[in-house]
C-alpha cells in the first residue's frame, strides 16, 4: 500500500510482468505537490516479478507561508501544505467581527488556497480597531468632529459650554479630549462643573 493514494485497478493474488497497478491521490494530494498537478499514477512488474522500490508517490498540495494580516499576526510563517492549520491573532485593540473575537484559523485546502474561520471560506477575514459604542454625554459639554463610530485610537474633543470649565475652576480648561481604549471603553474623565464667578 502507499500512503495517500486508493488503487485504481482490481487488485490481484500476483502480479507478472507487462501488468501494472494503477493508483490515485486522495483528496489534496497529487505527485508533485502542486495545485492542478497529476493525480494518478502506475508502477509496472518488472521483469523479475518485483514492482520497483522508486516510484512516483503522491505529496500533500502546497499553499506556501500564509499571507500577512494588518492589525494581526499567524502563529507561523512555516510553508503550509494541505491539511495543515494555523491561527491568526489580532493585535490588541483590534478585532474579527462585531462579536469582539479576536483570533480566527485558516487551513491549506485541497486546491492549495488557504480556508478562514469554521466555515472554511475563501475570503480573508480582516482585524478592524474595536469599537468603542456611543459617545458618552456630559452636562454643559458637546462633542466636536468625530467619527462614527468611534474606534481603537479615535479622539474627539468635547467643548464646554459659556460659563462653564472642565474640573469647574476659572483657570481650568474649556476643553478636554477622550479616547477610544484598546478594550472598547473610553477614557475616564472628570465631571464637568460650573466656573467660579467674581
């Protein structure tokens, strides 16, 4: 028997010479080790009767190192071959899908593509920055210019109201920023309080 290949042709008690035993790959494997190469092969008697010890074999398709990933890493840079797995990491502050996931696995498949996620698909997933929801609201202070939604490394600067200061002391500013965290929260922030009248 020879590893990764069914036998085509009946099998028999003996062989004699001029007969052949037809094989084929399984699934994922042809006899160079290429997507689309040749899948079958056959190994003659020889005249003494004996088939011969070197003889085409049948070699798991190659997908080659797994692509980069922005935003992630793969737990190796190895040569893939069918059948064999990685796992893709996100960066911290980013993530796979709203789900907050942030890691998936990609498989060297049959036709030496790589295959993401459960589902074995074709289409790379991709690591986005986290989001980080809704802005949070303050009393006397309004958001500027920000995106929407907000996101790992976004900031958006809040304006305080006429009369009123961030931390509520005259000298305080009118200003102040927040960020989007890496873990979806933002920044802390101290309350907005009235100015100091005189």
């Amino acid at each position: 028997s020879i590893e990764s290949t069914f036998q085509v042709t009946t099998s028999e008690n003996f062989y004699e010479y001029g007969n052949a035993v037809q094989f084929r790959c399984l699934t994922g494997y042809t006899t160079n080790g290429r997507a689309g190469g040749s899948n079958k092969f056959e190994i003659p008697c020889q005249a003494n009767g004996r088939f011969p010890h070197a003889h085409k074999n049948c070699y798991p398709v190659l997908c080659g190192r797994p692509p980069t990933l922005p935003g992630g890493s793969a737990s190796s840079r190895n040569v893939f071959r069918f059948g064999d797995s990685l796992t893709y990491k996100c960066k911290t502050g980013f993530i796979v899908n709203e789900a907050g996931d942030d890691s998936f696995t990609a498989q060297c498949g049959a036709e030496g593509s790589f295959l993401w996620t459960q589902q074995k698909v074709k289409v790379k997933p991709t690591c986005s920055r986290r989001p980080c929801g809704p802005l949070p609201t303050f009393a006397n202070a309004a958001p500027g210019n920000h995106a929407d939604p907000m996101r790992f490394r976004d900031v958006v600067t809040y304006k305080c109201a006429a009369g009123y200061t961030f931390g509520g002391m005259r000298w305080s500013p009118r200003q102040y920023q927040i960020r989007c965290k890496d873990d979806g929260t933002y920044t802390e922030i101290t309350k907005i309080g009235r100015a100091s009248c005189r």
